[in-house]
C-alpha cells in the first residue's frame, strides 16, 4: 500500500502493537493508540521503548483484526524522535489471516489449547 493511502487504512484501526528489539535480540511488544499527523506516527510509549528504537531504529507496528476474517494492517517505519515518540512509515501491508481449517475450531483463551 503506498504510504499515501495510510491514513485511510489507519481510519479502520484503534489500536497496535509497536514492535522492537531490545539490547538482548527479543521482541519488545507495546499496546498504542498511534496519530498520524503530517506523516508521521506519534504514540505514548514508555523508556524501554524508547531506549530500543534509539538503538534498532527500524520498528513494526501491528494493528490486528477485528475479527478473523478481517485483515491486519502491519506497518515498517523508522524511529525520528523520542519526545514524544515519533515513527516515520516506510511501508505499509494489509494481511489477511490464514483460513481456519473446517475441522479446527478457534483457540479458547485460558483453555488448555496448546496451538499457539
């Protein structure tokens, strides 16, 4: 999706993961509701963070689904600014989940399932 189009795919969205790599190579997940504004993505995030995109400056943003049959809205971009944290997008996707197989039923959450 051209980077243009972005603030009309974010319209469909409330919220992401903002993904990071912390000084250990580990992902560091985040929960944010991000503004686009002039381009740029801003969102409220804490230290570690901050301190990981200052480091790994490229980071992921993960807007899932509604649902299962929606699609999520998963976005590149790279860390500009700390205060307040600011992203520029540099690419952006929208990605359908896989089919459920017909015999397989959705995970129960705090059920026994162990397909995750």
């Amino acid at each position: 999706m051209p980077i243009p189009e972005l603030a009309d795919a974010l319209a469909r969205f409330t919220w992401c993961y903002v993904v990071t790599v912390g000084p250990d190579s580990r992902a560091h997940l985040v929960a944010v509701t991000p503004t686009l504004t002039d381009g740029l993505l801003t969102a409220g995030v804490g230290r570690s963070t901050v301190t990981n995109a200052t480091q790994h400056t490229d980071v992921v943003l993960v807007f899932p689904p509604l649902d299962h049959d929606a699609m999520s809205l998963i976005v590149d971009a790279t860390f500009e600014a700390a205060d307040p944290f600011t992203l520029r997008p540099t690419k952006a996707t929208l990605h359908r989940a896989a089919p459920l197989p017909e015999t397989a039923s959705a995970p129960v959450l705090g059920g026994n399932n162990t397909g995750c």
